[in-house]
C-alpha cells in the first residue's frame, strides 16, 4: 500500500461551484471543500451516487472545470500557476477514459487514426514508423492483438468491450503518469466488465501509473481499488482501504451503501437498509449534516454540525459526529 | 399451476433482407404467485421475450413458432382489441424510465385516474381519482407528493410511479423489465422490497427481466439464463446459484463480484455474446466456453434434466445422462 509514497496530486479545500440560470439563485456546489492526495502508484476509487460531486471533482484534478476556491496541486505545483508550456505538459500526463466509448470516437475514422490523435496533438514522434510502433504497443498492451489488423478497423467492427479497449489505448498511448477512468465499465455486459476492470490494474502495474477509478458502484470498487473514497452531495463522507470501507462501514451512508449491495447469494437475502428517501436534491443542501434527512442514526444535533473528517483507524476516516458511539455491525461476512 | 406457458417459442425480426431469430426455440413456464428471473446480457432475447408476452413485438418482429399460453388461453393470433384487454387488465408491465412517457404539465394523481379509467370507466372521474391515491399510496408514495408533477418527483419515486400504473388495471402478472437498473443501491433496494411486499399483498405473478445476478438471488424463486437467444440453463435459485450446471452460468456468476469471495476473485468470459445474425454452429456459447468439446462445435447441445426443477443445454452432461439412464 503505497500511503508512504508521495502524493501525486494533493487537493485542499477544493471548491467547485456552478452558476444557476436563474440570476440571484444560490450557485450549485458540486464539490465543497474536498481534500484528498492521491498517492504515487495507487488505485483510488472515488464513489458516490449522481449528483455527488465525484465527476466534477475528477474534472477538476485535470484542470478541465474552473475552480471556484481552493486548490489542486500535481507533482507540487499548484495547477493555477502552470505556465502555457507546463499545461500543455501536465495534459499529456494526466488522461481520461470515460463512459460511453461509443460517442468518444469519430466513426469514419480507422482505430489506427484514433488512438495515433493524441500523439499528432501533442506532437509526439517525428516518423510515421515511430507513431506506429507507440500505438501498436498501446494496442497490444490493451489486448487488441494482432494490432495491425485492429488498427484498419473501425468502431462498428468491435464490440462494446473492444471500443472499450480502444479508448483505453488512446488514453495510455501518450504514457500518461495519471489515468482517470469515470464509470469505464458501466455501459458495459457483466460478463465483460471483469476483464476491462483486470485490464486496468494490469496496466496501472506494468506502466507505473496512478489510477483513479469513479464509479457509482462500490463492487466495482472494491474489485479495482486500493483505497476507496465515498462522497456525498459534494463533500468526502468516508475514506479508507478497499477492506476498511467494505468491511468496516463506520458512516451511516456507507454503511447503507454496502448493506443495500444485492450479493450473488440466495442465502444472503433481504437486510434492506434502514436509509430513507433519494440523494437530496443538490440545489438544496441539507443544514448541518448532508445526509441527516435520510440517516437513520441522525440526533438533533445532526441538523446543525457540520461534521469533518475524522479518524477512526491509521486511514480510516469518516464524516459523522456520532463516529464515537456508533458500532455499526459489519454487513458482510468477509 | 402454471399461469405463463412458453412452449418452442421462436421470434425473428427482419432488417434489411436478413432475418434474426432473438428467441429460439424457449420453453418455460412460470408457476402462479412465483417470481421469475430471466438474466441475460444485451442481445440474450430477453427484453424481445417480454415484448411478445405482451404483443407488443416492433412491426417487424414476429413469432414464428411454439405457443404462450397465458392462465391455460393460447396468445398468439388475437386481435389488437383483445389485445387491449389483456394488457394492462391481466398483465401489467414495468420498465426502466416507466414514467418518461407522462404528460410534464399533468399531476400524477390525474394521469394514474385516466389510466384507471381506461380499465375501469365504471369509477367515473371521482371514484378513478379515489384509486389513483390508493395505487400510489400502495407504491408508497407519500400522500402530500401525490399531486406533484412527474419532473417533480425523484427516480425512486418515479419507479414507484411506474408500478403504480403498471398496476393500474389490477393485473395479476407484472413484467418487469430492468425496473431498478438506473437506480443507485439503497432506492434500488427499497424497490425491491417494495416488488416483494407488492407479491405477497396481492398475490402477484412476476417475470423479472435483469443482467443482475445480486438482484435475482435477492428477489427470484426461479431462474431462466438465456444466451444469444435461448435458454441454456433453468432452476431454482438456489440450484443456479449453488450448484450450476452449463458452463456459462458458472462464468456467469464466477463475473460477479463477491465480497465474501475476497478482492480480484472475479474472471470475464473472453470474447463478447454472438452476433444473431449469424450465430455459433454446435452450441451458441462454445467460441467462449471453457470446457468446449469437439462435439459442440457441431452439434446443438439437448437438454439434460437435474432434478424436477433443474435443467441445462449442454454436451458435457450427455454421458451422464445416457449412464443414468442405463
């Protein structure tokens, strides 16, 4: 576990707030007052529902939305005083997969003209020869093989988990030292998702990367990640290893989250979550803490404290005045 | 008693000058008062499935062969005014985004009345009104949220919304199709139990149409996989999930991960599903099986019987049953 290992990024206080059309209403606070590191080497998985801040909050660690406050920091330096040059660097190393691989890609062109575009943006490889062997390898890498023959493909030739490959491909072909993956299998049929999320740690491994993993699905998580963030209307509920999160909930709403997971097993049935109600509309938050209205631990006090991170074991975290009292009992049996 | 009887059923659509066959050759029934999983992935013919249980096959989709028969009467060649009564009336079915297509400047309350009244004019405009707060109150919806707008309402409330109105004619047989593959865990959750406490209060028949493993083994007394158009494995759920017999279920759940199972337990099946239009000679799933046999490449599997409930398609078993039989 690379905790002793130094942060890649290191986010403080971050803030991203968004403008309603409607002048003089309050601005939507997508991510408020988030601090998080990502450490050098490691598979974080940032969870939470829609409408929990956690593609908003990615977006920002790539610099892609406009920070309302705070700051995001890479390899130590904060993102606002990057230089032209430096942007343009820190782009190169810090890239995306997203959902849909079916909407990301032009279908009129070939894989080969899909996963060689980031290079020709950023300017890389004087040869055509040169080109094609960095994206021959990416291709290999991402198990589209032989790669000269995917390469005259186009999309409408693969399938779903194959696209899927290619966008990953593109992704890793500039050997970025960050890959941020939002929701990459979710569009996805079970029996492929394993294998896609395999791919992943596999090429987190053999290119030295750090990965962050968003998802609304904490199985999924747990299958990828070395530590596990959960989130919940803008702000970081809980925090911890893969198997402090799932095994140990110490947040009501983790708790909920995990219990409400439906396991592959007949004889596990039916502990239904005590949790009431939908995520809180974002445009209104709730006073004090966020989940309160839903919590089915919320005391009085609830609806007035706000509550900070706290720790409860060597990185284990969670949001929650009642952190001392409560004993949650473990929903699964591990 | 079996309520729903699909015997042989087979369903092609044509595109193009090509034909598809997504329901080849199905057969199961679903017993009165059970709840019934259907899993498979895209293209599986599952959703087709749901389409014709319900007449509502696209126009070019039709059945080409075997029966369904629903409470003993045979569906296939009644007239779309036939048609009318039976949806609704005797069957009701639930899908994800069911309420997508209300009016956005109608209350709620108002657009379940009409429906009522469809099926029943005899309540008048205030007797429908009175049923209508009575479904939605039964789908838990709290009564102060009852004359809402549908864009009002969140997505839990929203497919609470949409089981009301599959309810609506008094159905005893709901179809759900993906109805919580859009939510997030705890509503998903919330409206499973919901399903549960629905079946039981009224006695109701269920078909629940899912890729989600977790959710059939939360919900579902029967299971039916289907593969690439037909149905490979079949049985209780405890048999499919404690002792499954085609190789496909066993990878199938083998996919899923398992907390109990410990992290990076979970393995894919390589490749992806078949296309349909030219489907795998032999057995559909043997490019991706990992017992795959010389056989299977040629010859379609036939069915190989478990106990009373359980049954597979596969050559693996066609030994064991030739020596049971000796």
């Amino acid at each position: 576990m690379p905790s002793n290992s130094p942060a890649i990024a290191s986010i403080r206080d971050l803030n991203v707030h968004f403008k309603r059309r409607r002048r003089l209403a309050e601005p939507v606070r997508a991510v408020d007052g988030v601090d998080l590191d990502i450490f050098k080497g490691e598979t974080l998985a940032i969870v939470g529902e829609s409408g929990s801040g956690k593609t908003t909050l990615v977006r920002a660690i790539g610099h892609l939305v406009p920070i309302t406050f705070g700051s995001v920091a890479f390899g130590g330096t904060d993102l606002e005083n990057l230089k032209r040059a430096e942007l343009r660097a820190f782009r190169r190393k810090v890239q995306y997969v997203f959902q849909d691989p079916f909407e990301s890609f032009d279908r009129r062109q070939s894989i080969f003209q899909i996963v060689s575009q980031p290079l020709r943006v950023h300017n890389i490889g004087s040869t055509r020869a040169e080109i094609q062997s960095r994206v021959y390898e990416a291709l290999e890498e991402c198990g589209l093989e032989p790669a000269h023959e995917f390469a005259k493909l186009f999309p409408h030739q693969l399938s779903g988990g194959q696209r899927q490959r290619v966008s990953i491909a593109s992704a890793i072909v500039l050997r970025p030292d960050l890959l941020i993956a939002d929701e990459p299998v979710s569009m996805l049929d079970v029996s492929v998702r394993s294998e896609i999320l395999s791919l992943f740690v596999r090429l987190r491994e053999s290119r030295n990367m750090t990965l962050v993993f968003v998802t609304h699905d904490l199985s999924v998580a747990w299958e990828v990640a070395d530590r596990i963030v959960v989130m919940y209307l803008g702000k970081i509920v809980e925090q911890g290893t893969a198997h402090q999160l799932i095994g140990n909930p110490a947040n009501p709403y983790t708790h909920a989250l995990v219990t409400a997971i439906p396991v592959p097993d007949p004889s596990q049935r039916g502990i239904d979550p005590a949790v009431k109600g939908d995520i809180a509309d974002i445009k209104g938050i709730p006073s004090g803490c966020r989940f309160h209205p839903r919590c089915p631990y919320a005391i009085e006090k609830c609806s007035v404290a706000v509550p900070a991170l706290a720790p409860i074991q060597a990185g284990h975290f969670s949001a929650c005045i009642r952190n001392d009292e409560l004993d949650l009992e473990p929903p699964h049996h591990m | 008693m079996s309520l729903v009887r699909i015997d042989d059923l087979s369903i092609d659509y044509r595109r193009a000058g090509k034909t598809i066959r997504a329901v080849n050759e199905l057969t199961f029934s679903v017993e009165e008062g059970s709840i019934v999983g259907l899993v498979g992935e895209s293209g599986s013919g599952k959703s087709t499935l749901a389409l014709s249980l319900m007449g509502l096959l696209p126009r070019n989709g039709s059945v080409t062969g075997g029966s369904i028969l629903f409470e003993g009467r045979e569906m296939q060649g009644l007239s779309e005014d036939d048609w009318r009564t039976v949806r609704g009336h005797d069957m009701g079915m639930v899908f994800q985004g069911a309420m997508n297509s209300l009016n956005p400047v109608k209350r709620v309350r108002d657009q379940v009345a009409e429906t009522v009244r469809t099926h029943e004019p005899e309540l008048g405009k205030d007797g429908s009104i009175d049923r209508s707060h009575e479904l939605l109150n039964l789908v838990g919806i709290p009564s102060d949220r009852h004359e809402a707008y549908p864009h009002e309402w969140s997505g839990g409330m929203r497919q609470r919304g949409g089981i009301a109105l599959a309810l609506s004619g008094r159905p005893n047989f709901l179809i759900a199709d993906e109805p919580v593959t859009a939510l997030d865990v705890i509503v998903q959750a919330r409206i499973l139990r919901l399903l549960e406490d629905l079946q039981e209060a009224l006695g109701l028949t269920i078909l629940f149409i899912t890729h989600d493993l977790g959710v059939v083994a939360r919900l579902c007394d029967r299971v039916v996989v289907m593969y690439a158009a037909q149905a490979v494995e079949e049985g209780t759920v405890e048999e499919i999930f404690q002792s499954p017999k085609h190789p496909y279920t066993k990878a199938l759940l083998g996919s899923v991960p398992n907390f109990a199972k410990g992290r990076g337990k979970s393995h894919g099946i390589s490749g992806s599903p078949p296309s349909l239009i030219n489907p795998p000679q032999g057995c559909r799933f043997h490019p991706r099986c990992p017992d795959a046999m010389d056989i299977c490449t040629r010859e379609d599997p036939y069915q190989t019987t478990f106990s009373s409930s359980q049954r597979a398609m596969c050559h693996l078993y066609d030994r064991q049953e030739a020596d049971d039989a000796e």
